[in-house]
C-alpha cells in the first residue's frame, strides 16, 4: 500500500515576516518529529525572510528525514486555495494536515 501523503503549512502572513517562527521551523529537530508523526511534506510560507530562509534551508539540506521534502516561499496568491487545502483529508491520496500561522491578531485581541 502506497503512503497517503501529509502535509504540513507553515505560514507568516502575505506581506509581514516572523523569523523566529520560520527559525523554528526549519529546525532538523522540527523536521524528525513531523517525519515521527507521518507527515511527507512541509511548506513554509516566509514572506519577506525568504532570503534568509532558502539559504538555511539549503545549508540543512542533508538533515532533512527520508520521505520528507521541506520547501520555502514568498507568499502565494490564494494561500487558502494554493496550499491550505493540500492539509485536508482526501480519501485515497491524502491523510488530515497542520497548518501552523502567525498569531499576532489573535495575540492582540486577547490581551486587549
């Protein structure tokens, strides 16, 4: 039986960066627990630290798990449509995702 695929998001917002989300991210150690759970895919969505992203992720290239592939980008123009779907269940191909987002509207609310 073939692996259903699982995938994971990551995003920071169309046009604002948050490097430490994106730090975390692309952390070997990030890497093998996604790769412990059944996840074959991660995209991360950098905004503006795309720069910086692509570099350390291509310096870590050889820390990435079998059977995962971790890609960056800038943004996209329908996040929801483009990427966001890829992390829902579909019967035969795909098994249920994560998506991880910046939080700072939430954040702001919260604490008034």
């Amino acid at each position: 039986m073939a692996t259903l695929q699982r995938n994971c998001l990551v995003t920071v917002g169309a046009t604002v960066g948050f490097k430490q989300l994106t730090e975390q991210v692309l952390q070997p150690a990030f890497w093998q627990f996604l790769s412990s759970e059944g996840f074959t895919s991660l995209r991360i969505q950098c905004g503006p630290d795309i720069s910086w992203a692509s570099t350390q992720l291509s310096s870590l290239q050889d820390d990435i798990p079998q059977g995962l592939t971790v890609d960056v980008f800038e943004s996209t123009k329908n996040l929801m449509k483009d990427e966001m779907l890829l992390c829902k269940a579909s019967s035969g191909s795909r098994q249920t995702g994560l998506v991880i987002s910046h939080a700072g509207k939430f954040r702001s609310l919260l604490t008034g």
